[in-house]
C-alpha cells in the first residue's frame, strides 16, 4: 500500500507547466475589454419606485374605502372623499396593514436579491484608462 | 514577489489607471495557472481559468480588505473561481472504480515511478470536491494547512478533517500501488 510519505511526494511535487508567452498579453486584453464595456445594468429602483408607491396608493385608497355601497351607483362615488372618510373603519385599517407588511416585504426580497446578485457577479468594471 | 508591489499597482488601477494591474498579471501568472493546472490537469484549461481569475480579481479589487496580504486574497478569489469551475465542469470522467480497482494488479505493481504520479494525480482527481480541494490546496501552499484554509475560507480545523478524511480515500483508492522504490539518494 503507498505511504503517507509516499503521497506527501507525489502530490507535492508535481510540475506544472509555465504559462504560455502570450497569457499575460491575454489576460490584459480581456481586462481592457472588460473595462471599456458597457456599465452593468443595474436595478431601475427609481423608475419602479414611483410605479410602487403610485400602486400602493391606489391598493390603499380602495382598502379604505371599500367596495361601493350601491352597486348601481357611479364608479367614481366611491372615490370622493365624504366617502373615503366614511369608509375608514377597523377593517379596512386591518387591511391595509396586511398589504403595507406585504409590499415592505416584497422590496426587502427584491432588495436583497439584488444584492446577493451583485455580490456574485459584476461589482461594475473600475473605470480606467488605457 | 513584493507585497509592496502588489499595494502600489492595486491603488493606480483603483485611481483609474487599468494598465497597471499587467504588474499583478506578470507576478501571479506563474503561480495561478499553476494551482489552476493542479484542479484540472490540462495546460490549456488551466490558462483560462486563471484568466477569469484574474478578471473576477480585476472586478473585485476594490473588495480587497488590507486586513490580509494581497497573495491570500488573490488565492482565495483564484480558488473561489476554480472550484466552481471544476464543480461544474469536471476534469475528465475518470471512473472511480477504474482508479480504485485497477483490472491488471501486476501493471501497477509493475509501474514506474511516472505512472505511479500518474495515477495517484488521477485519483486525486476522483475525489468528492471538498477533499479534492483540501488536498489540491494544502499541497499547493507547500503542505501549510493555515494557507489553504485561508484560500478556502474555511477554519483550519475543517480543512484538516478534509484533508485526513481525502488522504485515507485516496490510499484506499491506490491500495493496489506498492511503495516507492527509492533510490540510492532515497
């Protein structure tokens, strides 16, 4: 059977070879492309940002005030404000806690993705110049 | 290799200029392809590899804490890229059986000291990932235990469980090899 001495040897001594010539000037290369590529897209937290809170209103707005009294009554009558203000009862406060808990919890999950995705792939090329 | 070195091309690339980083290519090329060629055997893979190492380390260099010397970092992101790439693409398919349980005893007994290092690079290339690495690592650093757990990562203690466990797998694996005929230098 071979010995521990025997392994420490073999493994410790293996030769390997010496880079090529041209690995340098390669790796070079690859590094200037990297840098003059294109940014990284990065997460559009402004454009859906304003997307969120536009939907988050509209979601609050409805909680509060519930579903119209009268069916037959006019879409908009539900919206204005006597309405509105009526409607503001213990449910509707229950409500829309559930959907604000369930929005923070939403950005907080797309948060991190984006950053255990950053994390692993581009941190963004180092400006640099050439 | 200087740490100094090292220190000064790392502030002008992170100043702006990229070019300087070709001062850490030329000093760590040798010892990146090297420890690539020891995960995957082959000198052409092994050169990409650590050409990724080295963009991977380019991309991250504003990451680099001065809390450890610039060679454990490098080593640790060079490691961090070739074990992923050889989890995801192995070396070669080499049976364990085939390796663990030669058909011709009395070839590899026959063997010379060549193929004895042949197959025992091919054994270790066999192993489960974590002992693969261990053993790849530690004999990388010149058997240091503390240098390879720093590439890894990992606490000392779990590289040296790694390292018994992956040493006795691959004397059973080679079980069939007899020991070294040394000679008279021994």
């Amino acid at each position: 059977m071979i010995e521990d001495d025997d392994l420490d040897r073999v493994l410790s001594t293996r030769e390997a070879p010496a880079p090529s010539d041209g690995f340098a000037a390669s790796v070079m290369s690859a590094v200037a492309r990297e840098a003059e590529g294109p940014l990284p897209l990065s997460f559009p937290w402004r454009r859906i940002a304003l997307g969120l809170v536009a939907f988050a209103l509209g979601i609050g707005v409805q909680v509060i005030a519930g579903p119209p009294a009268d069916a037959t009554a006019p879409a908009f009558r539900w919206l204005d404000i006597g309405t509105l203000l009526a409607g503001v009862d213990r449910v509707g406060l229950q409500r829309a806690w559930w959907i604000a808990l369930a929005l923070l919890v939403t950005c907080v999950i797309a948060r991190l993705a984006s950053w255990f995705a950053g994390r692993q792939l581009l941190r963004g090329p180092i400006a640099g110049r050439w | 290799m200087s740490a100094a070195e090292d220190l000064a091309d790392v502030e002008k690339v992170l100043a702006g200029d990229g070019s300087a980083f070709e001062g850490i290519v030329r000093r760590w090329q040798g010892p990146l392809v090297h420890l690539a060629w020891r995960f995957c055997g082959d000198r052409a893979r092994a050169e990409d590899m650590a050409q990724e190492a080295f963009l991977r380390t380019y991309r991250s260099l504003s990451t680099w804490r001065r809390d450890a010397a610039f060679s454990t970092w490098l080593f640790a992101v060079a490691t961090n890229v070739y074990c992923t790439e050889i989890r995801r693409i192995p070396p070669r398919p080499v049976s364990l059986d085939a390796v663990a349980e030669p058909t011709d005893v009395r070839s590899v007994d026959g063997a010379d000291d060549e193929e004895r290092d042949r197959l025992v690079a091919q054994a270790v290339q066999t192993l489960p990932a974590r002992y693969r690495e261990a053993i790849v690592l530690y004999y990388f650093h010149g058997m240091n235990v503390a240098a390879a757990a720093g590439s890894l990562r990992l606490p000392e203690g779990t590289v040296k469980a790694r390292l018994s466990r992956g040493r006795a797998m691959l004397k059973r694996k080679l079980q069939h090899l007899s020991p070294r005929r040394h000679g008279g230098a021994g």
